[in-house]
C-alpha cells in the first residue's frame, strides 16, 4: 500500500498556506516561524512558546493535522511520552490541545492513513512490539486502531515512514510508504 504524496511530500513547512516554504528554527528553548516570500526573504516573524529540551520535548515534527494546508507541529516528550499539536495559522499558534499518552516505549511517525488530507499517527511500542495508528483531526484522535504486533523489522527514517514486514507462513510482504508530511 502507498501512502497519499498530497501531504507536502518532501515535508516543507508552509505555515501561512500560500505555496512558499516557510522556516521554523529552534534555538535553545526559543521557536520561531518565519514566513518567507517567493524570494525566501522573511516577511514575517513569530515567536512560538518554548519546551525546553532539557525537559523531554524533542524537536517537532511537521505535518497538516487539520486539513488547512498550513503545516502544524507535533511535539513529543521522550521522559513523558507526552504529545502535544500545535495548529498554526498565518505563522502563528492558533490551537494546542495534548493526545493521549501512551508512554515513552512509544516511537512515532506520521502519514494520512485514510486519506483525509490531514496528518495521522503511527505508533510502535519498542518493547512489546504493538504498533497502533491513530487517525487525527486536529486535536481529537477520531479512531485507534490496534495492529498485529511488526517485529523488529520494520524501520523508520527521518520523516518517511516505511514498513516492511514479512510474513513467511503466507508468503506476504507488506509495504506502507509515506511520502508525506511530516
């Protein structure tokens, strides 16, 4: 199965939703966007509220969860297992609301499992080997689906997400692709 490649497939930020790649550079505890214009001169700066690295928050990972065309932040706490969406507008924060937390086992990656047009989650838990993938809508996880347990074959790189795994009893491969944000 190939994932949806509408979601921004080389995961640029555009986080005013006009088609120019945009920035987002964290310094420290400081985050800001930069909204570019066609020239990648920056036209406007906001700054974002901060997670300090120190406590957890990893850096975030970009993708659409509400179908805007504007690329939202996902923030995972690896202490915690704490998740965090922030929906942007305009370059800057419009929403935040927390996902439910599966705990830090939990490894992560995003993709539009059902083709919505908005970023979705894939989980896999590094010890009991479960996998899950939670469809999103903004803030709010509008299914959870338990998956048969992926060994330790499948792997995840950067922000693309490929799966393989084989099942030798059947002879099956399966392969997920995302192309996509995030």
């Amino acid at each position: 199965m190939t994932l949806s490649r509408n979601l921004n497939p080389l995961n640029l930020p555009d986080f005013d939703g006009n088609g120019t790649i945009d920035q987002f550079v964290r310094s420290g505890n400081d985050n800001t966007i930069a909204l570019l214009d066609r020239r990648g001169n920056v036209r406007q700066r906001s700054s974002l509220p901060s997670l300090p690295l120190s406590d957890g928050w990893t850096e975030p990972t970009l993708t659409d969860f509400n179908g805007d065309s504007t690329t939202d932040l996902f923030w995972r706490n690896d202490k915690t297992g704490e998740s965090l969406v922030w929906l942007i507008e305009d370059g800057r924060v419009r929403t935040t609301g927390s996902l439910p937390n599966l705990g830090a086992a939990w490894a992560y990656q995003t993709g539009d499992f059902n083709g919505d047009q908005k970023g979705d989650l894939f989980w896999h838990n590094q010890v009991t080997e479960e996998t899950r993938i939670w469809l999103i809508d903004g803030l709010e996880v509008l299914e959870s689906a338990t998956l048969s347990p992926v060994p330790r074959i499948w792997e995840a790189r950067s922000q693309t997400l490929i799966v393989t795994a084989k099942v030798m009893c059947f002879g099956v491969t399966i392969r997920l692709e995302k192309m996509g944000s995030g």
